[in-house]
C-alpha cells in the first residue's frame, strides 16, 4: 500500500536568530525567585486549605461518589476473597521474616486501617510482600540468630527469642515508615523514578531466588540456621546439601503435591478468569486440607513435622521501637523503604490507569510511611501490596478501598477467634505456598534475551542487579543496581553517537550521512549533530569527535599558519626587496631558529597586517612551507539536541568555535534551545569573534545563507538553487 503524500510550500525569508528576533517580538517572562517559590507555599486561602484536606485525606474524594447499589456487592465478594489469600500470604510470609505465622496476620490488618484512610490508590492491597519480608528477616537473622547469642542490645534483656525478634523486625519497619513518612512530607516522591523497570524486573528476580533458596528448608524439613550478608545464598545453599540425606520425606511429598496442585489450579484460574466470578481460592483450600491431614494423623509425632504451634489469641499490646536497632538496621532500613514503595506505586500506577483515576506519589509515601508506623507499634512488619493479591482484589470486582478493609476484618476474625485451627499446619505447606507464588517473578528471567537483542546497555542493568542482589544480598545488590544503572546513564550521555548529516535531494531534510544512500553533501561544509547535553564529562569527547568529523585539528593548522607569518615577518625586517615566489621560498630556506616563537602567541588569531601581498591559505605554497590546506568554510552544528550546557562545557565550545573561527572557517550554531540562548548571554560567551549572527532557527535557514555567501565559489559540488525556503536542492547545477 502506497504511502499517503502531500506536498507544502513556504515562501518565506531566510532568517537567523537575529533577523528572526527583529521580526517577532519575544515576550520576557520574569523569573519567580526562591522567596517567591517560598512565599508562595506558605500562603494560605480557603481554596488551599480544603485541597490540602482532601490530598491528606483521599477517602473524602471517593467517598463522595461512592455507588452503594453498583460497588457494594463487589467490594464485599472482593474483601472475603482477597483476605483469604492476605491470610495465607500473611503466615507464609512471615517465615521469611523470621518470625512466628501469627505476626502475618498482624500485618494483614493493622497496615491496611491507615491506609484505608490515606492512599490514594482504590485497588491495591496492602499487606505484606514477599521481598520486603526477606529484607526485615535478613536484619532480624544477623541481630537475633537462631544459633548463638543476639546482638549486644539492652532492650533484649528478658525476652524470648521469638520475642527479640518481634521487636527487631516492629523497630526496622518503624524506621522504614519514618523514612517514608519523611519522604512524603518533603515531596520527593519523583525518587521512584531513579528505579527503572529494568532494574526492579532484576531485583524482584533476585529477590524471587532467595525466597526460594530460604524456604527450601521448610520443604525439606530441615534445621538450617537463618544466615544474612553477602554470599549467604551460597552458604545457605550449602548447608542444605550437607544434610539432605535428612529430608523429611513427609514434608517433601506434602511440599511437593501442594504446588503442582495450586500451580494447576492458579493457571485454570488464569485461563477461565472471564468465565469465573471469584477466582478458585485453591491456597486456602490446600491449607485447610492440610491442617485436617496433619491434625487427623498427628504429623508432628508421628512423622516429626514441624507446624505452626501455638498461635498468639487476640492482639497483644503495643510496642515502642528500640533506638538500638535503629542505629544497627539504619543502612538497610533505607532501601527496604524505597522498594516497598517503588514496588506499591508501580502496582497503582497500573490499576489507576487502567481505571481512570490519579494516584499521588508523595501522598502514597505519607500513607505508606504512616501505615508501617502505625503498623510496627502494633507488632506488625514492613507493608507493602503484593501483585499476586492485587490482581485477586480487583478482578473479583473490588472498586475502592472497602474491599481492603473488608479484608482486614477477615485477618482479624482469624486473629481473635479462628487462630488455633491452624496449630497443626505443616510450615512446609506455607513454604510451598511461598514458592509456588513465585513463579511470576521467576519468569522474568525470559527478559534477558529480550533485553540482549534490543537494547544491550538495559541487560546489563538487569543481570548486574540480579547477581548483585543474589550474591551480596538484596539491599547491597539494590545499591550495586543503582550504582550500574547510573553508569549506563553516564555512558549514554558523555558518549553519545555524534554524527555527520547530509541533505537528502529535493527537500530540506538533513540525515546522518551512513543512513542513506542517495544524499548531496555541499563540499565545504560540514554538518554536526551531538544527541547529548553538553557538561563538564563529555565536552572533549564532542571536540574530539568534530575534529574528527572534519577530518583536521584546527589548534594544529592555526599554529602552523602562525609559525609561517611569523618567519615571513622576520625574514621581511631583514630582507628589504620586493618578495617573489622564488625570493619567498628562499627566505624560508635560511631560517631554521624557532626559538622566538611562544606557545601562547600561537593560539591567537592570525596577524596578516604588515604583509606586502594579500596571505591566500589555500593557493600553492612554496615546497619547504607544511601547512595544511583547510576545504571546509562552514562548520554547522546542530544543537537541536542539546538540553542544556554547564559553565565547563561553555568554555570549552567557546574554545572549540574561537579555533575554527580563527582559521577562517564559519561556524553556525542552530535549534539551539531559547534557554540556552539565554544563558550565553548570561555567561558572557558572545565576544568580537563569537557573535550573535552566528545562531540560527533551522538547518536549512543556515544551508540557505552558506550558499548565498559563497555562491560564486567554482570548487562547489553541489549547490543550493534559491534563498527561499521552498526552493530545493537543484543537483542538475552541480
């Protein structure tokens, strides 16, 4: 099918940036100042105060335009549906965070309360996330190890050890919700940003290995002590492998039956999904069979099956943080901050697009930050929301936050009345369960093939990510993920692929000249384009790269040229006849001392004054006399991907265009942005040879004026036929 064309003509005036600011009034706008900004976000009005109010509290906002009749039953089926699942995730999760199931279940509710109030998002659900309850245990493990003694901390003193770790993994999350609560108020929720796809895809991944690598015990049914820091994947992995002749074989098949049946049936329930109502809650199915098995054969005796054990009846006390902890999780408190939120946001950012509505990032931040403090004094760990349970929360029909509260209400029953039905249940059914919902993240290792064909920058980030956080841990491989993400960023930016444009024939496109075939380059000029900001890193790198474009070092030939006048003016003091071509040659052949010649001198511009004849560069020079002959009159550089220019840059393109200049090639800059523009001006960098003249709106407006200024050069190959705009390349001239 052939390409729909239309054709259009411009008659206009060829313009520079001068001309062009003569024709069309700028408006100048005037610069709000910091006090300003400052006076500004401290006045008050009514208008102000009732927004305020509403960002705090969003649940104002949708309440208003809730339908009872149209949302209510949804959100009811949703709640029941996805507090199921918060339950189950709740107690296998909580073996991740190294501490007892019923703490899940803490999790499941008293977050969600706050939240309720708070967030902005109507369709995650919040409660615990399987990464962020790996981070808390590797924190709990390394202050409160199974084997030996716990950390040197006086809040310790006269507590279990189940106890002890309760309040590590409160105060973390405590920590983790000042973080973020400190975050939101100072509105740097754009920090998410800093974490691209590409790197969480890797750090989920990573995450995902670890969870499995830590649960695999629980499947086994064997007493392996819980290890945190770098390498610990490997020396976990170990001590499985030294007594997996100890295998539970009880465990094992449990384990073993209880994922191949849920993975079945949770992809039934992605295959049906449109034709089911409710998805098949098959976890809470599992576990109850499980717990009638393991209760009806009493597995604990009989086939030595670790279980549950006493759940804590009720809600227990609120608990105040330890400052000790705070001094000894502060480093990992940090990340496991921004990845539950950078996770939480991404999630509700999805949902809230997919149903319409804005969701705000700074206010998530507070709400978060408020639930997990709120959360944490009620012993409850680190919140986030978990795709997996979102999902079921929304497709079963939820439509705001009622089905999250429902859900609460659902981890509280269970908490107050129905806790002890779970004594019996097998841990290792809870660690199936675990590893089995790991299977999306564990398919995102499909992405490095993808990433390797397209863009190869972006798959290093991920797999340094992935084995940072495998090998060192996750919050030293989040900072590694980081650290390699920034680096391609500097890679990107201080070596760009400059390139050398060419007139496509017929119109006045301009392309890079190793795109095409058919193109028409204008001998004598040249062309370049740096897709990059210019700054301090990559301004030699883009000197570098229009010498070579140009094919000369213009420092070089200024230098030569100046050494010549400079024999040819001492040799004229002494010799006083008339200077022939021949005489010329001779003189230069009777000096060999440079001494009298000054680096610094060489730099400036040529001094032709004093010759007895007109200096021609380009005509033939006596045999003994090396200076390179220069084809280039016009230099055009093509700004128009230049966001912005530092002070070093500005020195160093100032150097750049002064030793072009001085060799008497043209130089013109074009699309240069207005804020550029104006920053020159500030700057100072327009001079007697650098002037205004030399800046342009468009590459053709600035081809336009370099052929009419040398339209009667006969060394020209290919030409432009008229200074009018709508005119075109005429080869048929050429």
């Amino acid at each position: 099918m052939a390409t729909l064309r239309k054709q259009y003509v411009v008659a206009r005036d060829v313009y520079s940036e001068d001309s062009f600011a003569e024709d069309h009034e700028k408006i100048y706008r005037a610069h709000k100042t910091i006090l300003d900004h400052v006076r500004e976000y401290l006045s008050c009005d009514s208008k102000r105060a009732k927004n305020a109010v509403l960002s705090l509290l969003p649940i104002i906002g949708w309440l208003r335009i809730y339908r009872v009749r149209e949302w209510l039953l949804g959100d009811v089926v949703s709640g029941i549906s996805t507090g199921l699942v918060a339950i189950m995730q709740g107690l296998a999760f909580s073996l991740l965070a190294s501490l007892p199931p019923s703490y899940g279940l803490y999790t499941a509710f008293f977050p969600v309360l706050t939240y309720f109030f708070l967030g902005t998002s109507r369709h995650i659900s919040v409660g615990s996330f399987p990464v962020l309850s790996l981070m808390v245990g590797a924190v709990v493990t390394r202050l409160v190890p199974e084997d030996g003694p716990p950390a040197n901390i006086t809040g310790f003193e006269g507590l279990t050890q189940d106890q002890q770790r309760v309040l590590v993994a409160s105060s973390v999350t405590f920590l983790m919700g000042i973080f973020q609560l400190a975050m939101g108020v100072l509105q740097v929720g754009f920090i998410v940003v800093y974490l691209s796809d590409t790197l969480v895809s890797g750090f989920t991944t990573a995450a995902a290995v670890q969870i499995l690598v830590s649960q695999l015990k629980f499947v086994l049914g064997l007493n392996v002590p819980g290890i945190s820091g770098p390498l610990s994947i490997i020396y976990t992995l170990e001590k499985i492998f030294v007594q997996i002749t100890s295998t539970n074989i009880c465990d094992l098949v449990m384990s073993i039956v209880i994922m191949v049946v849920v993975f079945i049936v949770k992809e039934l329930n992605d295959k049906y999904k449109a034709k089911l109502p409710v998805p098949i809650p098959i976890e809470v199915i599992m576990t109850i069979i499980a717990c009638g098995v393991s209760y009806g054969f009493n597995f604990e005796k009989r086939y030595d099956v670790n279980v549950v054990g006493k759940m804590v009846s009720g809600y227990e006390s609120p608990i105040a943080p330890n400052m000790e902890v705070f001094q000894e999780s502060a480093v990992e408190a940090f990340p496991i901050a921004i990845v539950g939120f950078a996770v939480a946001f991404s999630v509700a950012k999805v949902y809230s697009i997919k149903h319409d509505y804005a969701i705000d990032g700074n206010q998530e931040l507070i709400a978060f930050g408020v639930s997990n403090i709120f959360g944490a004094s009620c012993r409850s760990f680190a919140a986030s929301t978990a795709l997996s349970r979102t999902a079921v929360q929304e497709s079963s029909g939820g439509k705001t936050q009622i089905a999250g509260l429902i859900s609460a209400m659902m981890a509280m029953i269970v908490t107050l009345v129905l806790g002890f039905l779970l004594e019996p249940l097998p841990r290792s059914v809870l660690g199936a369960l675990v590893i089995v919902n790991l299977k999306g993240m564990l398919m995102q290792f499909r992405e490095i093939p993808y990433l390797l064909r397209r863009d190869k920058l972006e798959c290093v980030v991920w797999v340094g990510t992935c084995l940072g956080a495998i090998l060192l841990g996750l919050d030293l491989g989040l900072a590694v993920g980081l650290g390699v993400e920034l680096l391609t960023v500097v890679i990107r930016t201080q070596f760009p692929r400059c390139s050398v444009l060419v007139n496509i024939p017929g119109t006045d496109i301009y392309r890079d000249c190793k795109d095409y075939l058919h193109t028409s380059e204008t001998k004598g000029v040249k062309i370049f384009r740096i897709p990059s900001p210019l700054f301090f890193a990559n301004i030699e790198f883009f000197r570098e790269k229009l010498e070579e474009a140009v094919g000369f070092n213009p420092l070089r030939i200024l230098r030569k040229r100046n050494k010549a006048l400079r024999k040819i003016k001492k040799l004229l003091q002494e010799k006083d006849d008339h200077i022939t071509e021949r005489g010329l040659a001779d003189l230069f052949f009777q000096t060999n001392d440079e001494s009298y010649m000054n680096t610094k001198e060489l730099d400036l511009p040529a001094d032709l004054k004093g010759l007895p004849f007109r200096m021609d560069w380009k005509a033939e020079l006596p045999a003994n006399i090396s200076v390179p002959r220069v084809e280039l009159h016009s230099l055009i550089l093509d700004f128009s991907a230049v966001s912005f220019l530092d002070v070093s840059a500005l020195k160093g393109l100032k150097m750049a265009l002064k030793e072009f200049i001085r060799i008497d090639v043209d130089v013109y800059i074009v699309s240069c942005d207005a804020y550029i523009l104006e920053k020159l001006h500030t700057c100072m960098f327009f001079d007697d040879e650098i002037l205004t003249s030399m800046f342009f709106p468009t590459l053709h407006d600035t081809m336009l004026h370099v052929f009419e200024k040398h339209e009667g050069d006969k060394s020209k190959e290919n030409c432009l036929k008229s200074s009018k705009l709508n005119i075109f390349l005429d080869r048929s001239r050429c």
